[in-house]
C-alpha cells in the first residue's frame, strides 16, 4: 500500500516558514563555541562575563550565544588578512 503526500496546507507553510526563521537565529553553547575558537570554555565565559559577546542565559546553568553575536565578534577582533 503506497502512500501518497497530502498537499501542503497554509498551516504547514507557516510552520516551516517559522522554522526557518527559528534556523536563521542559530546559537552555539559555551562548549561549541570554544571548540570553534580552539580556546578554554572558562575563556568564552570570560567574555560573556565582561559582556564583550552577548549571550542568553536559560535557565540556571546553560547559555547561548547568538551566530550573529560571534561573527560580529570575530570580525572586530580578526587582525590582518582573513584566511
């Protein structure tokens, strides 16, 4: 018995379309971010302290760091020629 897609409705299409607005706000843990940076994660918490990066905290223990929020960051502290 095959089955076959149902066209999509305009709830659907609200759906995704709030689904890829929730993507184009991506964040990154702690952790992630100092993997990405190839630094300590008591480091990334050091900038998140001196609020030189902006982060969300949820919750009692976890933070987020906004994408927009490192690549700002990254392209203010890049020195020379970017690779």
């Amino acid at each position: 018995m095959t089955q076959t897609r149902k066209p999509a409705t305009r709830d659907t299409k609200k759906r995704l379309q709030l689904s890829n607005q929730l993507n184009a706000t991506a964040h990154m843990s702690a952790t992630q971010l100092a993997r990405r940076w190839s630094v300590s994660l008591p480091a990334i918490y050091r900038l998140i302290e001196r609020a030189e990066i902006a982060s969300l905290k949820i919750g009692v223990r976890s933070v987020r760091i906004p994408l927009s929020a490192i690549e700002k960051y990254e392209l203010e502290h890049t020195v020379g020629e970017a690779l």
